[in-house]
C-alpha cells in the first residue's frame, strides 16, 4: 500500500543533460539534488581497529563448526560480496534456502534478510552462528577457540575491556559490514554533476525507472532496502514459477500475518548488476529478465525490450568502488 501511495504521488522529476562536468564538485547540481536516488557516502566515525579485526574475523574459518566456514565462504569481498549460486552451498550438502545477498552497503538497508527476520547486523550475525547449515555452532564454542589464539588474545582487550565475548565478536564484524559502502559509481558522480559519466542509454533507462514507477519500490541511497512488498502486486508470480517453498512465504514466517505472505524486503539494486542469479529464489539468470518480470508482476506492464535494456544500462551504472577499486569479478 505505502508503494503504491508513493507510486501515485510521484511526481515526474525532469532533469537537463546539460549540467557542467564538475567531477570535484561535493555539492549535488541543484536540479539533481531532490532526485528519488542520492549518492552513496562512506560510513564516518568507524573505529579503524575494530573494522580490522571484524574484517579477520570475518575472513575466519574458525568460526565455523568444523573450523570450514567464514562468512568469506559465501560473502566475496574481492567480487561482488555475495556468490554466484542460485541457492549456495549449505553445510552437510545441504542448499541454503534463499540466494545470497550482497553485504555491500547492506548496513544501509533498514532490515536484514530477504525476509527482514533481522534487525540489524548484530542479530544477522547471530542467526548465521546457529544456523545448521551455516556456522552451526554456538558462542561459547566460538569464544573458546579463538582465545587459543594468541593474537586474537592480545587484540580483543586492546580494543574491547571485556576481551572475547560474543558481544564484541559481533561488534567487531558488523562495524567492518558498515565500512563496506561502495561509493563513487558513475551513476553517483553523475548526480554530483558529472554529466558524462553515464551513458545517454543510462540517463534514458534512468528516466523510464522512474516513470514507469520501479523508484516507488526501490529508493534511496541504496536503491531499495527500506520496504516490504509483496512480490506479486499484479501477477502470481509463485504460481507461474511453480514447486512453492517454505522460503516463498517471506515475511510470513517472521509476523505469521496473512497479509504477509509472499511479502519481502525490497532488495538493494545497487549491485544487481554484478549478482545473479536474481530474486529471494535465484531462479532468474538475467538482469534484463527480471526487469521484465518485475514490470509484469510488480507494475502491471510489459515494457518493451528496448527500454529494458536501458533500464539495465542504468543499473549498471549503479555498482561504485570499494577501497578505491570498482566491484566485480576479475579474471
Ligand atoms: C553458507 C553461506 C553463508 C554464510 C557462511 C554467511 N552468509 Fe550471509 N547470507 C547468506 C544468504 C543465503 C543470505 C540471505 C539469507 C536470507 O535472506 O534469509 C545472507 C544474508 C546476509 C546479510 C543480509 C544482507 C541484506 O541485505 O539483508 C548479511 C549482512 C550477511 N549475510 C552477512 C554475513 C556475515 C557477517 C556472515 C558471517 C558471520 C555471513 N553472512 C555468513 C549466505 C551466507
Ligand atoms: C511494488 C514494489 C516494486 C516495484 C514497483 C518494483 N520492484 Fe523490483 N523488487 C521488488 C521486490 C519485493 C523484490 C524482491 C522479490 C523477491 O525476490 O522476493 C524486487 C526485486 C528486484 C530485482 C532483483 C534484485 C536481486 O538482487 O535479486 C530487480 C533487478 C528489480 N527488482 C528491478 C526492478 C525494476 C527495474 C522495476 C521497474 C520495472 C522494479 N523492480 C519494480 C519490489 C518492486
């Protein structure tokens, strides 16, 4: 309901093409500056040790039951902070439930999980410790290995007086999930006032993103992350792709509303250009697909496919830098 109030009250935004470069410039170009999608800025005020040591433990197979795990497992910082699985992995041959998300810019998404089960990254993090077909173990099996480790040992009261405890493990990992913004895109330097550094097919897909209505649903810095919508406004999209699953439900299995069925976190499309496969299902290999099944299922619309494809162009323009190098996978 909230989107579609939002959808009826958007007003079409027009924008000149004619700004000047000024890549420099820290100000958005006036008439850019109410646009529904700002720029991604860096998370101020971490502190340096703990976002080092949450990137160690992150990295850290300890953490796993049989010392096989890290979130790195699923999660690749050096791509796409995600994987490529439709469904990944899971322990014990297991297949994990829903499709990787990226932990890029995800501590700007106002729940966690395509479900929203999580407020924030410390109960993230929490539910992957106990999760039998993650990390599948406890804290206090955690804690006891990592005092064994001699630098762990000395850095923990360095940084945090209570030394190794389940509560600064946490801490430690999500302040490095904050650092994890990608800032910088040619989409975000555009919007500062750069007007060459997206292509005219991107400022055209940009455009249509917004007047046929996709910015109702993913908005912000993050372009998405901050709704819960049903997937399916128009269109069953369960009974077209058939074999529902427990996962389907979404939100459901957080509140047990009925309302909530098949209702979901609107997913960040910051780096949907660098993480198939798409949707909570993985089910969909291609970004110009699931453009097309979004305008279908979620707007009531088959959009032609040359639009499409600017829509794509446009999202790819959306993927920034992380420690000055731009996301994705390098051969
Ligand atoms: C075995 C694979 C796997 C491992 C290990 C794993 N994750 Fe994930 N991660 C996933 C999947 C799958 C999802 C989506 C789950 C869902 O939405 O229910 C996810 C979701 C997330 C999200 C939510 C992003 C968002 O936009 O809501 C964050 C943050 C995250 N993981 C961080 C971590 C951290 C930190 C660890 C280590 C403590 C970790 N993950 C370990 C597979 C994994
Ligand atoms: C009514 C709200 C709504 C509208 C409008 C909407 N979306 Fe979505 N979008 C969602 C939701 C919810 C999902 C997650 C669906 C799922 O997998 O459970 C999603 C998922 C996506 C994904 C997959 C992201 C990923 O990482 O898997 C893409 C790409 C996408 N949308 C693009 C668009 C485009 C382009 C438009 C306009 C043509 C659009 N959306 C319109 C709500 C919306």
């Amino acid at each position: 309901m909230l989107c579609l109030l939002t959808l009826l009250s958007l007003s079409p935004v027009t924008f000149s093409d004619e700004v000047s470069p000024k890549s420099t410039a820290p100000l958005l170009q006036p008439d850019l500056r109410h646009e529904p999608i700002q720029p991604l800025r860096p998370t101020e005020g971490l502190n340096p040790h703990k976002l080092r040591l949450g990137e160690r433990l992150f990295h850290d197979l300890r953490l796993g039951r049989n010392n096989d795990m890290a979130c790195s497992s699923c999660h690749n910082i050096k791509d796409n902070g995600a994987d490529h699985h439709a469904r990944a992995p899971g322990r014990d041959g297991t297949i994990l439930d829903v499709n990787t998300l990226t932990v890029f810019n995800s501590s700007l998404n106002h729940r966690q999980f395509w479900d929203g089960r999580a407020r924030n990254l410390e109960e993230q993090i929490d539910t992957v410790v106990i999760n039998a077909k993650e990390f599948a173990t406890t804290w206090p099996t955690i804690i006891g290995k990592l005092e064994q480790d001699t630098d762990y040992a000395r850095t923990f009261p360095e940084i945090y007086p209570e030394g190794i405890t389940a509560d600064n493990i946490r801490n430690a990992i999500a302040t490095f999930m904050r650092s994890l913004i990608t800032i910088n895109s040619p989409f975000d330097r555009f919007l500062r006032g750069d007007s060459n550094a997206i292509s005219q097919e991107a400022k055209a897909g940009y455009r249509l993103f917004k007047t046929y209505g996709c910015v109702a649903c993913h908005q912000g810095s993050n372009v998405g992350g901050n709704l819960f919508v049903k997937l399916g406004v128009f269109k069953d999209y369960f009974a077209v792709r058939g074999n529902p699953t427990h996962a389907d439900l979404g939100r459901f299995n957080v509140t047990g509303k009925a309302r909530d069925r098949h209702v979901f976190r609107v997913p960040s499309l910051r780096l949907a250009a660098l993480t198939p496969p798409y949707f909570h299902d993985g089910s969909v290999t291609t970004l110009a697909e699931a453009v097309s099944i979004m305008a279908e299922h979620q707007l009531g619309r088959t959009i032609p496919g040359q639009d499409i494809l600017r829509i794509v162009t446009f999202l790819e323009s959306l993927p920034g830098e992380y420690r000055g190098q731009p996301l994705g996978h390098k051969p």
